[in-house]
C-alpha cells in the first residue's frame, strides 16, 4: 500500500527496496493495477456489496416511521452477522479469484515472465511480491470500501460501534490477504490462465461448500475405523473445521459479535450440529465449557456455558487468528516450492 | 575466465530433444554471434543460461558462477533482452526503466536510454499500450543496458527494428563492447551476426556445428549479397556495365531480363543510384542474401561431391555469382534453387 502512485516518494519506498529484494515486484504490481481500470472497478464492487445491504435495511426503516430501538442499537451487529458474513466468506473470494487469478500465470504466457526473472529477482521474490502486490491491489480498495460502510453507519439511524466495526475490518482484511495469498500461490503453480482460475474455483468452492461435510468424514473415519471416540475426536474436527479462513473468519467475528467472556466458547461451539450426547462432549471436554440442557420448543437443546477448564488455548480466538494468518505463508511457500521446481 | 562456459548442455522436453550436448565457450570481452534458425535451441540454450530452463545433462557457467546455483548473483551482472518478451502494457517506458534500476539497484537515466536507442524521450511517458514493435524493442534493449552490465544476452535484438533500427543495435553493441561488456548476440540472420561479431557459433538441430571466427565464416560463406534489379528489356547491358564501374561490386551479369549484381551488403544503394545516374530507369529490385542453409551446407559438407544435394547446387550458384560473365549462364540453372533459398530470409 505503501507502494503508491509517485515514482520517487523517498525515504520510505528506498528504504523498503533497501529491506526486501521482492518490493521492486510488489510496487510494479500495484502500479501497473493503479493505471487500470480494475482497481476502480473492484472498489466499486466492494462498496455496493457492503453498502448496499445497510442502505436497504435503512430504506425498509424509512417506511416504518420509527426505528425500533433495539435494531437501532444492533443494526451494525446484525448487518454484520447476517448479510456481511455471507458476503465476505462467498462473494469477496469471488471477486478476489478475478482479480488475482491470473497474477503469475498471465505474465507466464505473456512472456512478461521473462522479462521479470531475467532481472536480479529470485523465483520466490516474484511469488512474494506478487503476493505482495496483488494484496495491495484488493486491500486498498476494501479498506476504501470498508471506511465508506462505516461512514454509512455513522450517519445512518444505526448506532455506530467503532469497535465493533475495528474488529469486522480487521477480520475481513485479513480473510481477504489470506484468500489473495491462496489465489496468487495457485497461479504461481499453474501454467495458464485457465488452469490457475479452475484451480483458484475448486479450492473456493471446496472451502465454502466443502469443507464441513469434509471435517466431519474425517472425524466419522476416526470414530468407525480407529475408534476414536469422544473428546479427541471432535477436538480433531473442529481442528479440521478452524483449517478452513472461511470457518475461522465465521467464528472469529461471531466471537466477537457475541462479546463477553463466553463468546468464544459459544461462537465455536457454534460451528457444531451434532446430537445431544456429542454437543455434551464437545462443550465440555472439547471447549472446557459447562453444557446446560434447555427445554425449547423444538426439543432439548444443549447449550454450551462458560465453565469448568475454559476454552483451551489452541482454540481462543488469538491461535485462530494466528493459524489464518499463517496460510498466507504456506501458501506461498507452496505456490514458491511449485514454481521453482518448473522450465518457464 | 569466460563469460559462458557450456559444458554437454542437453535438454530433453517432454516429447522433443532442443539441446544435444552443447559445449561451447564465450571468452571474456567478445562479441558473440550465435547462429541458427528458428527452432535450432538458441532460445532454449539462452533459457539455461537465465536458469529459465534446467538442463537434463550438462552444466552451465556464467560469469565464472553455477547457471543453477547462482542464478540470482549472474543476473545482478546480466542485461538481458530475451525473446518473445512482452512488456507492461499498462506502464510507461520510464516506469519499465524505473523498475529494471530498481531490480539492479542502479540509478539509470531514462531520457538518457531513450536518446541512446532512439526511441523518443515524449513516449517515454506515454504508456507502453500504445509502442509500436519497433518501440518496444528499442525500449527493451534500453532495459537491458540499465546497470552497466558485464554480459549483455541478446536473443534476436534486431526483430521488429526497421533498418535504422537495427543498425543503432548494431552501434550500440560496439559500444558496449568497448565499455568491457561481453556480447552475447543470437539471431537467426546471418548479416547481423556477420556485421557485429568477432566469433560467432553456429546451432543446428540442438547441436552446435561449428565455432568459427567471422572472417572464416565470411569465407564459408563467400558473404555476398545478390542484388536482382529489373531494368526495361534491351537496357540490362547498359544497366551491368554501369554496375560494374562500382568499386564494391564482384560482378554484374545479366540472367533473362534481370540483371544480378554480386555486391557488399552495404554498397546495394549506391549500385542502385549509378545505375540511374546511367541513365537507366530501375523498375524493381530486390535483395537475396546468402541463407543459412547455405551457410550450413558449408560447413556440414565438408565431404566429397558437393553437387549432390540441394544445399550443395546452392553453393554452387553462391561461387558463379563470384566468377565472370561466361560461367553466369552456366551456373543459371543452379541459380533458381538458391535464388528461393536466399529469398526466404528477407
């Protein structure tokens, strides 16, 4: 981001050349974005998706003369959790694979690739800095789109909760660095155009429609062929589900939305539908929580309060935060590992 | 210590075989010609060297460092203008050379580069969208001589340059040259080799066939160009004396209605202007320079009975065009052969 328009803007971009030999890659890459029509497009697209649902809730209070007072309080909270999750985890990748998925492999068939690695860049400089690059390149007009929402908000009948809003910002930024670095890494390893864009929707598509039914054949594998019941089980499942940024990023901002010292406990426990006997197990062995059984109209429920050991370190919302931010050099490293190994 | 040292460079792709065992040494401060035509595995053995390419069998040294090893470290010395490269679109030229100073870490001059390979300092700010093949390529050579680069690799710099162009290439290669770079120069196009190397390789189907200095590889080749001119019928006589009183020409014969003149590359326009200035209105012209099948079909046949082949009747008709007017019309009928193959270079 620091990689801006002027040429020569000094002190910083020298001494950012100065500390990464990939920064020459990264700035070129935004450069060359800057002058194209993408970047605009692309900020467009993330403010209608992110304005436009607050605008029509907004709208629909209009009509009804008086806000209520408790969605005049929540507004923010409920845009967040309702259309603003289903936005970020479905349609933001969406528009991040079209605009990174032909980041390494187009300069491949172009031959601009030549150009590019007959310089004094190493493979991995050009895997980093287009990452890098192409981060900038969907980051500055989220964060632009992001501040123009929160300006909605702000003079919207909505209470405005900066802090709420700080933390949704930071998850998504982060959720789309992350699902960048995934579609960059997949066109580093491909060869066309085509193949990075196949590649970039099959892993898309596997972590948002996928990926659940995935953890829990995994953990019936675990139970039926190893008999592996109880608590290890489901640890190893919800393990599996936290693998997946489009499940961590869920439950990290349902964690935070929740607020309060259980909603952690509360927004994991959430990624589970199983029977009573294994939400019993999972809120208490898994989660360190205290299962309480309710009487609801649709039967017992089980509900996970705060309790007994606490949620386990390795479950708290700082490790997920940190293991989502991890992908974004195993994918690299991945996409580097791929790419060095090939003739061009 | 050599600038390239190739030792047993084989590459095998998945269904082809570009490069079988290439030895070949480029010694410090020359300018290098490497020959061949299209789809020889002059790109390819470029490739290796860039660490583009990874060989199947052999090794690769440049600059005295491990092609594979140090790949990094060469190409901080290289100024490269590869082959079928495509710029950024969207940037300008100043952006492109900006960008090729930053990679080096050195602090080129833009307008200076553009002055230096012609390409007009008010497109430099303009983007690269909008370059003609020719801007392009001057551009790129540009990028290449960002840094002062101890070995200069450049994969067929002349294409897309009209005449002007390839000759500020040429001039500009000497120049670097006699900054202390090595010049490592590949082309499919046997008078740009000629014009501007001091050794020259020459690379057939992966192998290199020989390694020869120019003025060998003039004599291979007896250099000359044959310059074909049309000239209203009755006046081709007039037209071949008028030819021949031009120091460079070797001969002028007449062959049906064309006269064919037997001249130095460089002197065509001035055989062309006495033959005017005789008097006689020039039609049409056209130029047939030797090919490199000819060149190969010297250096390959080395063997007994050089009339055989067809690669053999073109070096015969190559020796005719240098003999006098009584053996032209023999030699005719080998003539049509060459005539073709020499055509399809330009």
């Amino acid at each position: 981001m620091s990689a801006d328009t002027g040429g020569d803007s000094g002190g910083l971009d020298g001494a950012l050349r100065d500390a990464f030999d990939w920064y020459p890659v990264a700035k070129k890459e935004f450069r060359d974005a800057v002058r194209s029509k993408g970047l605009w497009v692309l900020s467009f697209l993330f403010t209608a998706l992110f304005v436009m649902p607050a605008a029509r809730n907004w709208w629909d209070l209009r009509s009804a003369q008086q806000v209520p007072r408790r969605l005049q309080e929540f507004g923010l909270q409920v845009a967040i959790s309702r259309p603003y999750l289903d936005i970020v985890t479905l349609l933001v990748p969406i528009v991040v694979i079209f605009a990174a998925y032909a980041a390494v492999s187009d300069e491949r068939t172009s031959g601009s690739l030549k150009v590019l690695l007959s310089l004094p860049f190493s493979r991995r400089d050009v895997i980093v800095g287009k990452v890098a690059g192409r981060s900038a390149v969907v980051g500055v007009p989220l964060l632009a789109a992001l501040g123009l929402t929160g300006l909605f908000f702000a003079v919207s009948p909505f209470t405005f909760k900066i802090g709420v809003f700080a933390w949704f910002v930071l998850y998504t930024v982060a959720f789309t660095l992350v699902f960048t670095a995934f579609v960059v890494s997949i066109s580093g390893a491909m060869s066309t155009n085509l193949r990075s864009l196949a590649g970039a929707g099959i892993v898309y598509f596997y972590l948002s429609f996928g990926w659940n039914s995935l953890a829990n054949s995994i953990g019936d594998v675990l139970a039926n062929y190893a008999g592996m019941e109880g608590a290890l089980r489901w640890q190893i499942v919800l393990f599996v589900k936290l693998l997946s940024p489009t499940q961590a990023y869920k439950t990290l901002t349902n964690s935070m939305l929740g607020e309060g010292a259980g909603a952690a406990t509360t927004a994991r426990y959430g990624m589970f539908q199983q029977g009573q006997e294994a939400m019993g197990t999972i809120c208490g062995d898994v989660l360190g929580g205290n299962p309480q059984v309710r009487q609801t109209m649709f039967g017992n429920q089980t509900v996970c309060q705060t309790g007994g050991s606490g949620l386990p370190f390795y479950f708290s919302d700082p490790a997920v935060f940190a293991s989502f931010l991890v992908w974004i050099g195993v994918a690299a490293a991945i996409s580097y590992y791929t790419f060095d190994r090939v003739d061009l | 210590m050599p600038a390239i040292e190739l030792d047993g460079v084989t590459k095998r792709f998945d269904d082809v075989t570009a490069l079988r065992g290439v030895d070949m040494t480029v010694e410090d401060g020359d300018v290098f010609g490497f020959l061949g035509p299209n789809g020889a595995g002059k790109t390819t053995t470029i490739d290796v060297l860039l660490d583009f390419v990874r060989p199947t069998a052999g090794s690769a040294e440049v600059l005295g460092l491990d092609a594979r090893a140090d790949s990094e470290a060469i190409r901080e010395r290289l100024g490269v203008l590869p082959e079928g490269y495509d710029l950024y679109d969207r940037l300008t030229g100043r952006h492109h050379i900006e960008f090729v100073g930053e990679a080096k870490r050195a602090d080129p001059d833009p307008e200076a580069i553009a002055d230096r390979v012609g390409l007009d300092r008010a497109d430099l700010d303009r983007k690269v969208e909008g370059y003609s093949r020719g801007m392009a390529q001057r551009l790129a050579l540009g990028m290449a001589l960002v840094g002062e680069p101890d070995l200069l690799i450049l994969d067929e710099p002349s294409s897309g340059l009209d005449p002007n162009g390839a000759r500020l290439m040429r001039q500009i290669v000497r120049e670097e040259n006699e900054r202390g770079a090595t010049v490592f120069f590949s082309s499919h196009i046997l008078g740009q080799v000629e014009a501007v190397c001091d050794r020259v390789a020459i690379l057939q189907d992966g192998e290199v066939i020989a390694v020869d200095t120019v003025e060998g590889l003039r004599e291979a080749t007896d250099t000359g160009t044959r310059l074909v001119v049309s000239v209203a019928p009755g006046e081709a006589e007039a037209a071949a004396d008028a030819a021949r009183a031009v120091d460079a020409v070797e001969s002028a014969t007449v062959e049906g209605d064309d006269l064919v003149v037997a001249v130095d590359s460089d002197a065509k326009m001035t055989v062309l202007t006495a033959i005017e200035d005789a008097g006689i209105a020039v039609d049409d012209f056209e130029t047939e320079e030797a090919s490199l099948e000819d060149l190969f079909a010297a250096y390959t046949d080395e063997g007994p009975a050089p009339a055989a082949t067809a690669g053999a009747a073109a070096a015969t008709g190559r020796s005719s065009a240098g003999d006098d007017d009584g053996d032209g019309s023999a030699g005719a009928d080998g003539d049509d052969p060459d005539g073709e193959d020499g055509g399809a270079d330009r």
